[in-house]
C-alpha cells in the first residue's frame, strides 16, 4: 500500500539531496572547519542583509495574503540583528561598504518576481531561508563566537533570541505546511521553487569563494 506522506515530509525528502557535500564545499567549509577568516564571515553576513532585505519586504506586503500571512512570525525577522551585526563588524557606515554579488543580485530578483505574483512561491523561498538559518544558525553561531572571540554582538542574526524553542517552532511551521490549501500540482510548485532557492544558496557560496580569491589575487 503507497503511503501518502504529509506535504511537509514530501517537501523535506525531496529537497534533502539538495543538502550535498558539495553545497558546503569551498567557502562555507573552510568557514566552518577554521580555516575562513572574519572577514569571510563578514562577506557572509553582508550577502544575507541583501536577501533578508527582499525577503522581508516581500513579508510585509503578504501580510493580507490568506494563505501566505499564516506562514509570518516577528520572531523570525533578521534584519534588525543583521544590522546590529553588521555595524558591530564593519562600522557605522558599513552599508556603504557592502555590495550585492551576482548571484545575490538574482536570487533577489527571484525573490521579488515571485512574491509579487505568486504566494505559494514566497512560501518556497520563506522556508529555505528562514527555517533554514532556525536550524543551522544557532550552532553555526557558537562556532563562530568560539573562533573569533566573539560575545552576542556579531552573532545575533543567528541566534534567533526571540524563539525560545526552535524545534517546537519548526514543527508548528510544518503543520502549517501540511495545512496550506495547494493541489498536488502547486505543491509540485512550490517544491520545485524550493529547489530554486537551494540551488542559488549553493551558487552563493560559490561567488563568495571567487571574491575571496579575486581579493588575495
């Protein structure tokens, strides 16, 4: 007898090969396992500020959206610890300081084209960046406070201070998941743009390694 998983297993079963080694390679491995400096960190944390930026204006306009809303949480918002980060890091002015790479410049574009048109793809991109960074962020955050002395200041993107319990947040935000009303052909959407976004994050990691190399050249 086949077994008809709920939506949210669906989506993580399916998106699961899209978590390969080879989406860690380079940049986010040498960050991880010591070899990346501060500053790597730093190029990091700027590229997100771009994609939070759209993600979160994106939130604001789907506030009346009857499907899309239920997905919305204060609590996940990054950009105001983003900043604080990043002006702890680069400074008063570091917005000037920054700039988009391309692959950054697209995937905010994507995220701008769908939100505009489709609340089902907004959904794909909210999952992948914000359950994403809820999951991995907190560890990835104490790593990095261990490696460059750092306290909350610098941090505080990954932390999520606001959500005292991630897992049981993870699992309100599946349910809601499985609750969406989609027929089986956007929910193929949908994962099918999840996918999308994966595939620019591991892109992502790949401009920031070709960066790096063009500074030390």
């Amino acid at each position: 007898m086949n077994v008809v998983l709920p939506f949210s297993a669906a989506l993580r079963e399916r998106s699961s090969s899209a978590h390969s080694p080879r989406e860690c390679d380079g940049f986010m491995t040498d960050l991880l396992t010591g070899a990346g400096t501060r500053d790597d960190y730093i190029a990091l944390l700027a590229q997100h500020w771009f994609l939070y930026a759209a993600l979160e204006e994106a939130s604001a306009r789907m506030r009346t959206d009857p499907v899309a809303s239920v997905f919305l949480s204060d609590k996940l918002s990054r950009l105001p610890a983003l900043e604080a980060d990043l002006s702890f890091l680069i400074g008063p002015h570091w917005q000037g300081e920054i700039r988009p790479l391309p692959t950054t410049q697209a995937y905010v574009s994507r995220i701008r084209r769908v939100a505009a048109t489709w609340p089902g793809g907004f959904v794909a991109h909210h999952y992948t960046r914000f359950l994403g960074d809820l999951s991995g962020g907190p560890s990835i955050g104490r790593l990095m406070q261990r490696r460059f002395g750092f306290e909350t200041n610098g941090i505080g993107f990954l932390l999520f201070g606001d959500i005292a319990d991630p897992k049981a947040f993870k699992s309100v935000y599946r349910e809601q998941l499985d609750s969406a009303p989609w027929d089986d052909a956007e929910k193929e959407r949908v994962i099918a743009e999840v996918l999308v976004a994966y595939r620019f994050t591991t892109e992502l990691f790949a401009d920031l390694t070709r960066a790096k190399a063009h500074q030390v050249a």
